[in-house]
C-alpha cells in the first residue's frame, strides 16, 4: 500500500492512544527541519563528494526556469528531482512478521552507505516504502507515529533524515492512509468493545450480528482484504489523524509523501488534508498512486502535486515487448496533455510490478526503456535493483511480491559485478536528464513512426531539444531528424547533420540521443 511515537528517545510509545481533538505535541531529541522555509543544498553543489565509493564525475549545479504549470504551487525543488525508490523491509532483510513483543533492530541505519551509492548514481532523493510499524508487508499500519521496529527507531529515522540531508538530498515517505491493520489498537478496539468503542467511526461497519461488545462486524476493506480494514474518510477525524501523520514526519525531516492506494479514496479528502500540510509545509512534495482514470481531474480535485504515470509505464515496456511503438507514440500524446495540469511520477518499476529486466525477454531493449525514461516530461524515480539489471516476477498470490522486493548486501561493494554495465546507463542518461532540466516538463512529438522503431522529439519551453531514436529491429534504419547535429549518447550516424533534412542512421537494436 503502519503507528506510535518514540518520545525523547525512550521507549514509551504514544501514537497508538493518538485521538483528534487530543492530539499530543510530539517531541523528540532528533534533528527536526522546520516545514516553512529553507531547504537542503543541492546535491551537486555539495563541497564533500561521497566517501568510500566510486567516485566520479557529477554534472554541475543548474539553474533555470521551468515552464509554469496550473494548479498549485509545485516545490521548486521537485523541477530536477530524481528518485532512488527503496522498499526497506525487503531490501534491509527485514523478518517477514512483526508481534507485539518484536524487539527494535537498527536497520534503517544500513541504508547510510547506500546513500553515496545513490548519489553517485545522480538521484537527488531517496523514495522509501513503509517504514512506520506495521504486522507484515509495511501497508498493514499498527502506528502511524512510530518506526517498524524491524526497521529501528525514531533516532534511526532522524540519522538517516540527517546523513540524506547531508548530501543535498531528500526524503519522500510512504503514507498509508486508506486503510489500516487489523491489529491496529483503533480496531482491536472495535472488535472487543462493539460499537461503542471510542474510534469505532474510524471505519464503515455495520452490524448484521449485533453491536455489543465481542460481536465482529462487517466492514470495508482494501480491495477485499480483510486484514486491511478500510478507513471512513467522510469522518472529520479521520482526516485529522493524517494531516497529523505527514505534517509530523515532514517536520522530523521528511520532504514529501507517496499516498499508497490513493484512488481508492476520494479526493475532497484529499483536498482537505492538503489544505492543512500546505499550510504547516508548503514545500512538500506529495504525490498519489493512481493507476487507471483521470489523472488530471485526481491532481486538481485532490490538490496534490502528482499521481504516478502507470500509463505511460505500461506502454513502455509493452511497446518494446510488442514491437509497436505506435502504442508508445499514442500513450506519449496522453501524457503530454498531462502536463497542461501537472508534471506525473514516472517510472519503470517499483515494489508492486515485475521487474523491468524480466519483463524485457531481449536484453538489448532494456536501455531503450530507460532512454525513454530520461527524455520523457516526469518526475522520474528508479526502483533499487532495476539500475543493476535485477530481474523478479511480481505473482498473484501469498508472497508473490517477494521475489521484487529481495534484501540487498550490506553495501554496494556487495553487488554482483554484471550490473554494473547497466548502472553506468542510468548513471549517464540521469546526468544528462540533470544537464538538461528542462526535460522535466518537455513536450514530445513523433517524427518517424513504424512498428520496429520510432524517432521523436523533447522540446522545452525555451526552445530547448533533443532527438530521440529507437531502432528494435534486426537491420538499419534511416529516418529523418530535423535540426540534428551532434550524437551525444548512443551510437548513430548524421546525414546532413544540422539542417533541416538531417537524417540518422541507427544500427541492429541501437538507439541515439541527439542534440541540435
């Protein structure tokens, strides 16, 4: 798709008996940065390079001016974000259950030296699955306010808060807020009290068997989950417990929030609970899961900054699988549009579909679908693993997430040496995305179209472009490519280079970036 408070450091915990109206003032020893105002250096313009690991060269700071987008104000800093996306409980070798009585293991920690090795990649931000405590998978939340105790604690969340904001880079957190556990004390609650219990207007139940203590009620759930009871977001006080949530990790250090399942919830709640974040954070970034509908009309009712672009993500790969880049050509027209409206997430992969390395039979293709990525409009974020080449089936069925979410080595010097070829792809297509800022919100345009392969165009508002050009095919290709004069990644041939009937020639399975 998780809940209590570690205060001062100790150990008694709080975010359990959290009640709207009575809301406690959370305190902590940690390191808090205040929501208004200030921000983090930017990363490339850091005077102390990653220690103790492949270093090398890293594009200089930028400045520019992005087109103006409608809607609200966008955090300046999201304009030339890019995500290293972790999902914890896996790739930190987290214990698949959590009791009552689990103690705090320090995991949180391990991911500090994974840090330089996303920095040195070019993210800009680190993206992190569930980390608040949960039963199982991290989207069954027990407490809002504290950490998975599989993960730490409060202060490992504070030195990981303070060692990314170290290195000019910034958090994004995942926020549960359809549904909660059904161990979750709000719950537990109801089913030992009945109706009468104090938060049983949390949820929508009803009461066929009677409402008396002991008496189990029907209830929504996510999905027909029924681990998963669904929250009443119609009730005041369920919109108060999550502004509560994200305005308290966004003033502990937090930068923005995905919003798991967000379509599942409706957007006057949303706008509801942006009003008060805004208010208290106005330099969040958060943006909702939404995978079919209208994304435009989500971002304006919802007042967020984004859903994620599962659309595009789909025509990606299936247009490479398939072979019909006219699929593509169709979903790049969509996302277009999109921008009138907002900037989306955009990605290849995440802890919830199979991994792009195994979606992609002919390994030759992959680094098209990633040359696609970091020349299209978005915000884009690489799921960890998907830079190394790493493969894993997403299954519909108990643990079939398992195999995408698998525990990382204890650093990178760790990895296996036969992804590094494809990480030093994205550490070089992320650079030039950086180089090039404008791309963030670029219009796109097909100038050749056939099945095997494709030629288009990124444009920015102040007349910056790049060509793009995909070849799936067993022989040459010859196309058109007005205004290119220069090869600047990929391998390609010019004719007439620099005019308007320039033309490029890409070898068997090649693709070329081209700059005027």
């Amino acid at each position: 798709m998780a809940s209590r408070l570690d205060i001062g450091g100790g150990q008694e915990h709080k975010g359990s008996d959290y009640r709207p109206g009575g809301r406690r003032r959370h305190t902590s020893t940690g390191r808090r940065r205040p929501c208004t105002g200030g921000s983090p250096t930017p990363r490339h313009g850091t005077a102390a390079p990653p220690t103790g690991w492949r270093q090398g060269w890293r594009p200089p700071p930028t400045r520019h001016s992005p087109p103006a987008l409608r809607g609200d104000r966008v955090p300046d800093w999201i304009r030339n974000a890019v995500f290293w996306h972790v999902y914890p409980l896996g790739f930190l070798g987290a214990e698949r259950d959590a009791g009552p009585q689990t103690p705090v293991t320090h995991r949180l920690r391990r991911l500090e030296p994974w840090l330089d090795y996303a920095a040195d990649l070019g993210a800009s931000g680190l993206m992190l699955g569930p980390i608040f405590a949960s039963s199982t998978h991290g989207y069954d939340t027990l407490d809002h306010f504290r950490i998975d105790p599989r993960l730490g604690d409060d202060a490992d969340f504070d030195a990981l808060a303070g060692a990314a904001k170290a290195r000019g880079m910034r958090l994004v957190l995942d926020g549960v807020f359809n549904h909660l556990g059904r161990g979750h004390p709000a719950f537990t609650e109801v089913l030992a009290q009945g109706r009468s219990a104090p938060r049983a207007d949390w949820f929508r139940l009803s009461w066929p068997r009677g409402d008396g203590p002991g008496q189990t009620p029907d209830y929504a759930t996510f999905e027909g989950h029924g681990e998963l009871p669904a929250l009443d977001h119609d009730n005041p006080a369920v919109a108060d417990l999550v502004a509560d949530v994200m305005t308290h990790w966004l003033r502990r250090g937090a930068d923005g929030f995905r919003l798991d399942a967000a379509y599942a919830v409706p957007t006057r709640f949303w706008a509801t609970v942006m009003a008060r974040v805004r208010t208290a954070c106005p330099d969040a970034y958060v943006f909702g899961e939404v995978i079919h509908g209208d994304y435009a009309g989500f971002v304006r009712e919802a007042r967020i900054d984004a859903t994620t672009q599962y659309e595009l993500w789909k025509a990606i790969w299936s247009a490479i699988v398939d072979q019909n880049f006219f699929e593509l050509a169709w979903a790049m027209t969509r996302h277009e549009a999109l921008l009138d409206t907002f900037v989306p997430q955009t990605f290849l992969g995440n802890h919830d579909v199979t991994r792009l390395a195994s979606r992609i039979v002919d390994e030759r293709h992959v680094a098209h679908a990633v040359v696609i990525l970091f020349t299209c409009a978005g915000t884009p974020s690489i799921y960890a693993g998907d830079e190394q080449g790493f493969r894993g089936f997403k299954e519909d069925r108990p643990g079939g997430d398992d195999d995408v979410r698998p525990a990382f080595p204890e650093t990178p010097d760790g990895l296996a040496p036969y992804g590094w070829p494809m990480h030093e792809l994205h550490r070089s297509l992320i650079a030039l995305r950086r180089l090039n800022p404008w791309l963030h919100a670029a219009r796109t345009r097909s100038v050749a179209l056939a099945n095997h392969h494709m030629v288009y165009e990124t444009r920015g508002a102040g007349g910056e472009s790049l060509t793009v050009a995909l070849n799936l095919s067993d022989r040459d290709i010859t196309e058109t490519a007005p205004g290119a004069a220069r090869v600047i990644a990929g391998a390609a041939t010019l004719g007439r280079s620099g005019t308007a009937k320039a033309t490029v020639t890409l070898p068997p399975h090649g693709w070329a970036i081209l700059a005027p």
